[in-house]
C-alpha cells in the first residue's frame, strides 16, 4: 500500500476518525507526526499478515481508492483528501452497524488494524493506564 497514494489518502482519513482524541490536536506537528507514524504502523501490521489476508486488505483498500466504488459504499464524493472528517466517522460508522456482514467485517479489519498498530507503539501504553508487559514475560 505505501506506493499506492489514494489508498494512502484513505487511510489518512480514516485513522484520526478511528483513533479520535488519542491522535493530538489538530493543527499540530506533533498531529501529523503521530499521524504518520499510525500509517507506518498500519503497513507494518499489513505485511505481518497472511499472503490471503493482505490481498483482502489490499482489495478494501483498492475499493477505497476507486472513486465510484468510495462514493458508493462510502459516501465520499470528492476524494480523501478533502474528505470531511465527519463524514468518513459517519461512512465508519455505517459500516460498523451495516446489515451486510461483508462491511461489518471491513470496519473491523480496518479498526483491528488502525488501533492494533497505534497501541502496539509503547509511547502509547500509558495514555491508557498500561503499564507494559511484566517483567517476567519480557
């Protein structure tokens, strides 16, 4: 996905909708820093998976990226980038509680995948009162 930059796009929409008030405030470097990092943290856990399971994530994203396919099934009219971050938590959120299965499980693949990458950086841990593994598992 790193070469392909609608897709890229996408998921620069989708992950401050997803992680909210855990990114930084808007407007700020450190916004875009942990912004990037939470995309970089997305490819990784991408490339960790199964050969079959990066090919579907791969296909969501392929779909995202489509412009009929992402005013479609997401209700994003003039791109990523300018997408309103309201909408992409609506779009988010119709996914979440859709009746077909299929876009349930897309939320989930893209949530498990954003939120994963973002709590699996330590620097996060303590924001949600972890301590890190004990010391006799590490």
């Amino acid at each position: 996905m790193s070469g392909d930059g609608e897709a890229r796009a996408a998921l620069a929409a989708i992950v401050p909708a997803m992680l909210g008030e855990a990114l930084p405030p808007s407007q700020a470097a450190a916004r875009a820093a942990a912004l990037d990092g939470a995309i970089a943290g997305v490819e990784t856990a991408i490339h960790g998976l199964p050969l079959a399971a990066q090919q579907e994530v791969q296909d969501l994203f392929g779909l995202l990226a489509l412009a009929p396919a992402r005013r479609f099934v997401a209700g994003v009219k003039d791109g990523w980038r300018e997408a309103d971050p309201a909408q992409v938590a609506a779009f988010l959120q119709s996914w979440r509680t859709h009746r077909l299965a299929t876009l349930q499980t897309a939320y989930l693949a893209l949530h498990d995948l954003i939120l994963g990458a973002w709590y699996a950086d330590a620097a996060h841990w303590a924001a949600i009162g972890y301590p890190g593994p004990l010391p006799e598992l590490s």
